[in-house]
C-alpha cells in the first residue's frame, strides 16, 4: 500500500508475501509474526464498564466521549459524576440560588450568567 520503485517492486513483493499479511479485520499490513498479538491486543472483544461490547481498540475512545457512565462535571458546583446522571443533577443543581452581589436579589444558578445584563 505504498509507493515502491519500479526497480526495486519485485524483491518488495517477494519480500511482502513472504513476511507481511492482511489483518481480516481492520485490513491493515501486519508482519505475520505479529498477526496473533495484534488481533488479540486489537480486536478482542471487551465489556466497557457500561456493559456495552466492542473490540478493544475502540474503547478508549468509548469511554471518553461516548460512554454513558463517563465522568463530567457540573457547570454549577463542579462536582464529578456519570455523564447519565449530568441532566438530572444540573435540573436540581440550577435551581439552587445566590444573592447577587449588585442587587442582593437571590438568582438561579442557571441564570447566574445571564442576570448582569437585567441586574437592577
């Protein structure tokens, strides 16, 4: 899958056939004497903490942007929870209110950002 000189192709596909093979799953050239670790460091099947199954190589990527149970933070108190959790808790967390420092009015949490451009 590579650009070989001409004069140098036929020693290279000796060389390829002899040495390299095609992983049957994600069909990238692996030296064939690294074919069984790279099919079982990337493609075994494995159970994210969210019970959800999917070869190992995409796990990483699961768990940080796509897992249910994914750490995040609240916008308003900063505590860390499961991603699942986020919606219910910032509901509850918004509402919570703060005195405003210009016109001692409590405001919700939630319009703490917007409350400088009405504030008295």
């Amino acid at each position: 899958k590579k650009d070989i000189p001409a004069v140098n192709f036929i020693i290279h596909e000796i060389h390829c056939r002899r040495n390299i093979e095609i992983c049957p799953y994600c069909s990238d050239s692996i030296p064939k004497s690294e074919m069984k670790n790279h099919i079982e460091s990337e493609h075994v099947q494995v159970t994210c903490k969210c019970r959800m199954k999917m070869e190992n190589s995409l796990l990483k990527d699961h768990e940080e942007s796509s897992c249910p149970l994914r750490p995040v933070l609240c916008q308003f108190c900063d505590i860390q929870l499961a991603f699942n959790k986020l919606q219910e808790h910032e509901l509850y967390c918004g509402a919570r209110t703060e005195p405003c420092g210009r016109c001692g009015r409590n405001v919700l949490l939630k319009e703490l950002k917007e409350h400088p451009r009405v504030c008295g």
